[in-house]
C-alpha cells in the first residue's frame, strides 16, 4: 500500500512550449530511487472528486534534492486544467512510492536511454543522481522532441554533460533530423549488443524502438521501458 503525505505545492511553472512542472515540498524523511513516480492528488477546492482527482508523475528531481518535482504535457482534460489553476502554497496529497525503471547496479554496462518527450522526467532524476554520486556508469541519453521549444530540461542535461565526463548527451529534434533510427544509435552506441537500454516516453514511441533496438542487435532482456500513456 502506498502512504500518503500531505505536501504543499510550492511553485508551478511552464519549463518548455506545453509543458508545467510541479515544486513540492519534500516530506521529512521521504526516500525514493532516481526513476521513481507517485500519484498527485489535487484537493476537492479544484471541483474534482475521488474519480478524477489523481495522476501519477514520475519524480523530475534527484533523491539527494530537497524538494520534489514532478512535471507534465499540458493536455484537454479535467485533471491536467485544474492542475494549471491550483495556487501555489496549496496543501496537495502525495500517494508513493511505486516503479522500478531505476538504474541498473552494475556500473560496468553502459546504459542508454531513449527518450521521447515527457518520458525525460525519470530520466533527468537517474542521470542528476548519478551524476552527484559521481558513479561510473557510462551513461548516453538520446532526446527526441519534435522542436527545441518542446524540449524540457535541455539546459540541464547539457550542464550535467559538462559536469559528467561519463555523460554524453544527444538531443533529437525530428522536425528538422527525422526520427531516431538504426544509423543514428549506432553512432552513439558503437557496441549495441553490450549496454542495458531504458526506454520511456509515448507508447508508440517506447514499441518502436524496443523492436528497432532488437533488430539491430541488443539484448532484448537488457530493455526496460517506462511507457506514458494520457500525456
């Protein structure tokens, strides 16, 4: 059973075109691992009761952080617009903890990610954390987005890859170089068969490149994906 924490909403703030993150304070003694997610529960001031008033958000920000973010697509729907509305210093609830698209002990495989939109939010929590534990895992993040503008955290990765000589960072603009293909892994993945891949973002996206990832050699029990469906 997940526990509950009631947590104040510290700040929401539109971080790339269509995109709002969520600042939370950060329950005394909260633990979670880098990739980890919970349900924000917003309260019955917004109009919506116990049918439509939860979502679940993978953590943005790192466990050795000292709040909690969480961020979101902006989409049509009763939950997300109430979202946007809540006033900062609101009380909110916090379901946790659940997921394992966590990363993988061994710092001796690579790891890879393959990322799409809002599927970066694990993504940035494990690479910040590893990068502030100064791990050895040799880490590549492939991030496709379909313009620079609808690429959250760009900023932060780039300033990380500066920080973390194990870190290389490709970001993927698909208006301008198409989609992440065979020819494009490859360069980045010099030896596809070796590493351990995490793949999150849309469903269509994450199964594209599970069977992309298959044909081109990996392993296919070294993928683990995150899908984000209703983003």
């Amino acid at each position: 059973m997940p526990t509950s924490y009631d947590v104040r909403l510290l700040r929401r703030k539109e971080i790339a075109e269509g995109t709002m993150e969520f600042t939370l304070e950060k329950p005394l003694g909260f633990e979670y691992r880098a990739g980890q997610y919970g349900d924000l529960v917003l309260p019955p001031s917004t109009g919506l009761d116990d049918s439509n008033n939860k979502h679940g958000f993978s953590f943005v920000s790192a466990p050795f952080e000292n709040t909690l973010r969480m961020a979101t697509r902006m989409r049509d729907s009763r939950y997300k617009k109430a979202a946007a509305q809540v006033p900062e210093g609101t009380m909110v609830q916090l379901l946790a903890l659940w997921g394992d698209f966590t990363l993988q002990k061994n710092e001796t495989i690579p790891a890879v990610f393959i990322t799409g939109g809002i599927g970066i939010t694990p993504v940035r929590s494990i690479i910040a954390q590893a990068t502030h534990d100064r791990t050895n895992h040799r880490i590549t993040l492939i991030y496709a987005n379909r313009t620079p503008a609808q690429a959250a955290y760009t900023d932060e990765f780039k300033q990380l890859a500066a920080e973390n000589r194990n870190f290389n960072f490709v970001p993927v603009y698909t208006s301008t170089q198409g989609h992440v293909n065979a020819e494009l892994i490859r360069q980045h993945v010099p030896d596809v068969a070796t590493p351990r891949y995490y793949l999150s973002g849309p469903e269509g996206m994450v199964k594209a490149m599970r069977a992309l990832l298959i044909e081109i050699g990996a392993d296919e029990d070294n993928i683990k994906t995150e899908e984000f469906d209703g983003y």
